[in-house]
C-alpha cells in the first residue's frame, strides 16, 4: 500500500498547470443581521496531479469551499474556473454537465446502489451519460484498487473498505479532471481508511489524478503534498509535504486562538490566523 506523502518526496506526478481555481470566492447564507459568511473573499488554486487536503476547525468552510470549487453550490461573489473554463456563469444544465464529464466525487456515504454489482456501480456514471469506458483505462483503476475479485459482489456482500473503493474507482472510471473526496474515510475503521487513502495517493503519483480530500484527521492529511488551513471562510496557512504530526500542531493552535478570542484577550506568540 501507498505511504503518506512526506515519505514520497516531493511527489511522482509533475503539476503541469492549475486544475481549478477561486478568485475573491464569498459564499453568504442568509440576510441582514442573521448574515453567516462560509466564506470570505478566498484565492485558492489546485496545482493538476496533485493531492490537496482542505482542513480547519468546524465552521471554518471547508466543506463549503469544496462545494463551490466542484459546481454543487452557488457563490454570493467571486469567480470559479474549471482548467480554464469559469463555472461561476454556468447554467444549471452546463454545470451538471461538467460536473458529470470533468469532476468525479467521493463522499463519506458510499452513495452505492445496492442492487447493482461493483461494476456495475463503477460504470453507473457513464451508463447515464451514455458513453463507453475507456476498457485499457479501468482495467488499470481496477487493478490499482485491488477490485478484480470483486466485480460481481453487490454492495450488501462488501466490507466498508471495499465499497468506499468501489466509490474511489467510480469517481476515477471516467478519468476526470479532478476529483473531489468529502471525509472519504469518515465511516470507515482505521485499517480501511488507511487502505483508502493509500489508494488516493496512488491515484495521483500512479495514475496522474488531482484530488482534494476535506478531512478533519491529521493521519488523513499527511497523504497528501499541500494541506490548506481554513478558520473563519478564509485560507489562513498552507503546509507543503506534511506530516500527521505538524498538521495536528497546526490544528491544536486553532484551538489555542479560539479559546483566548472567546476569552477577549490573544495569547502572546499566537500567530495571525488572518494570514493569507
């Protein structure tokens, strides 16, 4: 199996351009005085054939970033671009189409239909849209997530493990521009998370794939090459090659700050956290 990034150098996969970015990116829920700012005014970009993990305390807009960055929600201001394609002007039906052609997603639910088989369930996308798989393409995302003897098990016949990777292979079977993984590893145990993960980061240094995972688990984040740090819907600090062990100091000063900004005072030596 795969081990976590900073053990990889400085990752197999050479970036060659950007894969998605967000310019000045605000996501405002409600109105008025019960105004809640998920996000405010965010620059970000996502390096191609990289692994980029999304972290911060809860409320932070991690999830939200990832949502709008994908197409699955609207932004109140700021601009989304897709490679070189802005999203943020789409209409609903271009961007259901782009999200199905160009993004692929893993979420913490498996989101498996029960009655189909494995392969079945990893074709299901592009059964939809009408279009072929590309065979020499899945027969190596098959092989690469251990599923060859798994094809005609149904979900029900499946460990956890087993049917997040056939949700990994899923995502990957139409060989998308990025992929998008929500706590992917949230309902499983550790072993299986640890498999998972390692199948991520195989996808990015084997197979050329962008992925950026939001995860609140430090063990988690150390697969990937760059960890961003949201607090507050803003990026706040940036971590190159991480290990499980920085990220988790990193978050335990959130902590920190927190506690003394609910108290009315800032520790001394806190860091900014309004940093970009």
């Amino acid at each position: 199996m795969s081990t976590p990034a900073a053990q990889h150098g400085p990752g197999q996969a050479p970036a060659d351009g950007i894969a998605a970015r967000a310019r000045g990116l605000t996501k405002a829920y409600g109105s008025g005085e019960t105004t809640v700012l998920a996000l405010d005014s965010v620059d970000a970009d996502i390096a191609r054939g990289r692994f980029t993990a999304v972290m911060g305390p809860s409320g932070s807009g991690k999830s939200t970033l990832m949502h709008c960055l994908a197409g699955l929600d609207t932004v109140s201001a700021g601009q989304v671009w897709l490679g070189d394609t802005e999203i943020t002007g789409l209409k609903d039906r271009e961007l259901t189409r782009l999200r199905r052609d160009r993004i692929g997603f893993m979420f913490q639910s498996f989101n498996l239909i029960p009655t189909l088989t494995a392969a079945e369930n990893i074709t299901l996308p592009m059964d939809i849209a009408g279009k072929k798989p590309d065979e020499k393409w899945l027969d190596q995302v098959i092989d690469t997530l251990g599923l060859r003897d798994r094809l005609k098990h149904r979900p029900s016949q499946l460990s956890g493990g087993q049917q997040q990777r056939v949700a990994c292979a899923r995502a990957l079977a139409s060989r998308p521009e990025l992929i998008f993984a929500d706590e992917p590893t949230g309902n499983l145990d550790s072993r299986a998370g640890l498999e998972v993960l390692g199948f991520l980061r195989e996808a990015v240094d084997q197979l050329g794939q962008t992925v950026v995972m939001v995860t609140h688990d430090p063990g988690a984040a150390a697969h990937s090459d760059l960890v961003l740090f949201l607090a507050d819907g803003r990026i706040v600090d940036r971590m190159q090659q991480p290990t499980a062990e920085a990220v988790l100091e990193r978050m335990k000063r959130f902590d920190v700050s927190r506690a003394a900004f609910d108290g009315g005072e800032t520790p001394a030596g806190d860091v900014n956290l309004d940093k970009d």
